[in-house]
C-alpha cells in the first residue's frame, strides 16, 4: 500500500473555509487525501497546531489521519510562518520516524513546498507539489508577494519530481512564468462532491435562507480581501441599477488586514447607498453552501488571480451560470457564451453587464443552467484521486530528480 506524507502548514483540512487563511484549499486536501484514502492510498496530513488544545491526531476517516504538529507559538499570522518551518519540519521527520515512514511527501502551497523539499533529500522519496497560488501570477494581478517568497518557488520548481496544477491554463502559465520544471507537470482537475453540489428547488432553497422569491439574487462566495474582489461584486450591483437586486456576501475576514478590508467593503456598501441590497453572511459550512449556490441567479467571481476557482465549480455543479473573471483556471470552468460570462478587464461595469443580460433573459439564463450543470459533471474527487494514485505509483519507480 502507497503511504502518502501530505504537508499542509499554514491551513488545516479540518477548518472551514471562507475566513483568515481557510479556503479552497482546505476544501481540496479535505475531499482530495479523503478520496485517495478511499482508493486505498494510506495518508496523514500534517499541518501546524495553530491554537491550544488540539489533538495530536484526528481520524478523518479509514486510512487519513490529520497530525497537528506544535511550531512556534499557536496564533501566528501567515505571514511569521517563514520562522518555524524548520521547527514544522523536525516535528514531521519525527513523527513520520515513529509512524513508518512515507513512499511520497506531497506539498500544498509554497510554505509546505519548502518543508517537504527537505523531507524528500532526508529520506529519499519522491517530492509533489501543488502550490495552489504564485508569488508570480498574483503580481501579474497587481497582488505583489515579497522576493523570498518566489526565489522559494523557483527553487521548488528545481527539485520536485512533479509539479501538480489544475488546468491547461494554469500548465501553460507557469511554463511562460517559470519555464520547463525539472520534473514532470501533471494536471490534477479538483473535483466537486456531486452529493452535495447539484440542481435544486430554487423557491425551496430561498425559502431555507428566509429571502425573497421575487427579488434577484446575486452571490460571492470567498474570503473577504481585495484578491477575491469583493468590491468588485458590490460595485457591480450598484452599476445594475435595479433596486430590487439583491447581493449575498458569504465570507470572512481574510490575512493581516482582513478586519480592515472587511470593514471597507461595509461602508462601500454605504457609501453607495446599498445597505438594503446587500447581505453579508458568516462563512458557511461547505455542504451547506450548495443551499446558497441554488438560491442564486448568479454567481460572480470577480477574482485578480485564481489557479481554479472552486467556487465557479460548485455553482456550475448546482446549475448556477457565472460571471468570472478571465483569468487562470476560471477560463477553462467558465465556457463564455454558454455556461456563464468571462469579463477580461473585471470592470464593474462590465461585471454588471453580463449579469443583466443573464437576469433579463430567462431562457438564456435556463440554458445556461443546464449546460454548467453537464459541464461540471466530469469533475469528480474520485477521477482526481484516481490520477493522483498513478503519479505516486510512477514516481516511486522512476529516478528522483536531482536538485539543481
């Protein structure tokens, strides 16, 4: 049986996305190891204990364990995480010491990247990694990270034995931002849990979330902090010009400067003179989501930069048509025309734009469900899982990459 070490520093699979560092992400180690341990690939996923009390380890389900490894005081900004990694590290090689080790160490962003580049040249196994963000495409979106960070990814970039993304899109842009990797690039398209994430009762799922059934609704799902582009969505309502217009905000707080951004964002709404057109909700369980998502005629995703974009994925999975900007892998899940509207130039009026032409064409709109509906369908965890399994299985019989 394969044993997977998989690192995820800064964020736990066990917290709920939507607010601080918590995001797709988690949502993607979460259902992705999950899936891989039910395909029988046997994975512990360490991240760092960021609060008392925790337990040393959770059984997620048979065959996924979480391990809260203690690094450095608990509550630490992301931004601190660069001064305990080696603590992180030395508490992984112990653990997996105790544990019987690991064929294959798979790293989830950058911060994990660096830690795993270290466990590959100590015990010798095959190093993947999924870096979900770079420091390069955010500041090609106007989010500059600082040099270390990306001089960390290039040197990522020169040891791992493959490098996973999401999308053609996302292969193609870190070819033109980085070059050829010394290992292999394989795509690994997310999945969504169809269970959950399906066409529903639209007055049914409205009626749930006590709002009207004949108003517009428009939803942003994500973290509140300017890379998603929360402005954007309330800016967009407010060029719409349609007083019965209604836009749910889900989501938390995000980084550093989450409390200020989140406050901004309020007295935007203010300044606009939307506050009876706007909600803002608390981050919401991932299941209950799907609720949200049915309840909508429009899902918009105004982001800077996005690797994926999970949020695109789970409306489409409901039926919801989108409005996405055309960046990253969100114009490979949004198909322009048909099942949403990609907006190049994240414009609020252009934002707005596309939103009306899907509010004031009902058939157009219909359409448009039943195509993103059939779209999502061949996203599945269990496919991902499947493709993940084979990369392990190749790695561990191929010659490691030598670190350049």
């Amino acid at each position: 049986m394969q044993r997977v070490a998989v690192i995820s520093l800064h964020t736990s699979p066990l917290v709920q996305p939507g607010s601080g560092d918590s995001g797709g992400m988690n949502v993607y180690v979460r259902e992705l190891v999950s899936s891989l341990a039910q395909a029988g690939v046997e994975c512990v996923t360490y991240t760092r204990a960021d609060r008392p009390g925790l337990p040393p380890e959770v059984l997620i389900e048979p065959g996924h364990r979480v391990v809260h490894i203690e690094a450095g005081p608990h509550h630490l900004p992301k931004e601190a995480l660069c001064d305990v990694l080696d603590a992180f590290t030395d508490g992984v090689l112990a653990h997996l010491e105790r544990d019987g080790g690991a064929h294959v160490v798979h790293a989830n962003y950058w911060l994990s990247g660096v830690v795993a580049h270290r466990i590959k040249h100590v015990l010798d196994i095959p190093f993947v990694a999924t870096f979900h963000t770079l420091a390069r495409v955010k500041a090609e979106g106007g989010d500059p990270e600082p040099a270390w960070r990306d001089r960390a990814e290039a040197e990522i970039t020169t040891c791992a034995d493959a490098i996973c993304v999401s999308c053609t899109e996302e292969e193609n842009q870190f070819r033109r931002l980085y070059g050829d990797p010394e290992g292999r690039i394989e795509i690994i398209a997310p999945g969504v849990e169809h269970a959950f994430f399906a066409p529903g009762d639209r007055g049914g799922a409205r009626a749930a979330l006590d709002l009207p059934d004949d108003r517009p609704v428009l939803l942003f799902v994500g973290r509140i902090q300017p890379l998603k582009g929360p402005d954007v969505a309330v800016r967009a309502l407010y060029e719409l010009g349609r007083p019965d217009a209604l836009l749910l905000v889900v989501g938390g707080a995000s980084g550093s400067n989450g409390v200020r951004e989140h406050d901004e964002i309020r007295e935007l709404v203010d300044e606009l003179g939307l506050h009876d057109q706007v909600r803002f909700v608390p981050p919401q369980p991932h299941h209950i989501l799907s609720t949200y998502y049915r309840a909508a005629d429009v899902v918009v995703v105004p982001s800077r930069s996005e690797s994926f974009g999970l949020v695109a994925l789970e409306a489409a999975a409901c039926g919801i048509p989108v409005v996405a900007s055309a960046v990253g892998g969100l114009l490979t899940l949004v198909d322009h025309g048909e099942t949403g509207f990609l907006v190049p130039d994240r414009t609020p009026t252009h934002v707005a734009e596309a939103v009306a032409r899907i509010l004031d064409h009902p058939e157009l709109a219909a359409a448009m469900s039943v195509r993103a509906a059939e779209r999502a369908s061949s996203y599945t965890w269990g496919f991902a899982a499947a493709r993940l399994r084979r990369l392990y299985h190749d790695l561990t019989v191929d010659h490691l990459v030598v670190c350049t």
